[in-house]
C-alpha cells in the first residue's frame, strides 16, 4: 500500500511534469516574443500545476471526502501563491 507521503512525493512529480509541459507547449504553439510573454507561460504553468495538485492531494493523497470550501481554495491559493513568488 502506498503511503501518503509516497502519493504526496508523486503528485509533486508530477506536478513538475505539467508545469514544464504546459510552458514547452505554449513556448512551442506561441513562440514568446519578449519577456513578459514568457513571464505570462510561466505563471500559466504554475497555476495549472497547482490546480492539479489541490485536487489530487485532497482527494487521493489525503482522500478527503468534505466538499471543496472557499477557505480551502483561498488558503491554498496563498501558499500557491506564495511559492510562486
């Protein structure tokens, strides 16, 4: 049986995955032109990747059950946020 930590190891994994991908594929489909284009991939990027990280380690890593509340999604959004930065 896979532990939490284990799931949680590969949703980070995997969250590594979909944010170079999404770039790769927005950098490849819409070749960026200056700086702040590229900026604009990258935080694309990181905000699809830490979408897929509250969902999955809610409901897989941590299997919880509860519905989603603005709480959770704004105090995960902070901490997204903060990394971002």
């Amino acid at each position: 049986m896979i532990s939490k930590l284990s799931r949680f190891a590969l949703v980070g994994g995997l969250n590594t995955v979909i944010d170079i991908a999404v770039i790769t594929l927005l950098s490849w489909l819409f070749p960026a032109k200056d700086l702040y284009q590229l900026l604009a991939y990258n935080t694309l990027a990181c905000c699809v990747a830490a979408a897929n990280s509250f969902f999955l380690n809610k409901f897989w890593t941590f299997k919880e059950k509860t519905p989603i509340t603005w709480k959770q999604v704004g105090r995960f959004a902070l901490v997204a946020f903060g990394g971002m930065i």
